[in-house]
C-alpha cells in the first residue's frame, strides 16, 4: 500500500478536500501531465469526450485525475479497490461543496443527478479499470 494524504484543491474557486496518493501533491505538472488524463482512460480507445471531466456542469477534473495517480502508483488489488473508493469520495465531495445559489430552484435536483452520475463512475471503473490499472505494472 502506498500513503495517501487529504488536502485542499482549489479548482472552480472553492476549496475541497480530496484524498490522493503522496505521489499526487507531490508532483511537478509536468509529471502529473504524464500520469493524469482526467476523466476515463488513455489506453481504453475511446474517444476522451465520451467521459466528461464534467457533471452537470461541475469540473471534477481533479478527482479523477487523482484516481489516475492512484492507477499509476499502485500495485496491488487492495490499491486499486482504496482507490476506486476514493475516488467516489472525492466526486461526492466535490458534489456537496459546489456552489449552488445559482441553482436555487432546482439545486437539490441537480446534487441528485450529479450523486446518480458519481456513481456510475465509480461502477464504470469497479468493472472496467482493471485494464488500465494493471498495464503498467511489471
């Protein structure tokens, strides 16, 4: 198992805190730009715009760009399984802290979708990650 540290991102403005391996916030730009995509994955063939670094509206970039540092880092299945939770947690936490008094009318409506969405993520990745994660490993 790697170590893993929670602290303030600042992206859209507001801060979160996210989950993420040391190796995440310890990282020059320029290595994250080598181990980070943001949402869905690189060696999947798909088309990058088929998974959203957006819900509804809202950037969750940075979750899923800590989900990749986990993929990259870690080297077992109990890695890849804290990491895919947490990355649901990170979403969900991106989720409850968008600002939402611009969506005073339907802002409960819109933090239920983006949850049903955060949710196929993380199935999407339970079922599908296991290619990616395990691709770099030797």
């Amino acid at each position: 198992m790697f170590t893993r540290k929670a602290a303030v991102t600042q992206r859209g403005g507001y801060g979160v805190m996210l989950c993420a391996p040391d190796e995440y916030w310890d990282a020059s730009p320029s290595d994250l730009e080598k181990m980070c995509n943001g949402c869905g994955s690189k060696k999947s063939g798909w088309m990058p715009d088929l998974v959203p670094d957006t819900m509804y509206g809202l950037d969750i970039k940075d979750a899923c760009n800590a989900h990749d540092v986990v993929y990259a880092v870690g080297r077992t299945l109990a890695d890849k399984e804290q990491g895919d939770r947490e990355f649901l947690n990170n979403l969900l936490r991106l989720i409850e802290k968008a600002p939402s008094r611009a969506w005073l009318l339907i802002g409960p409506a819109l933090t239920m979708l983006r949850r049903r969405r955060a949710l196929k993520y993380y199935e999407a990745v339970v079922a599908f990650g296991g290619p990616a994660f395990w691709s770099n490993k030797s």
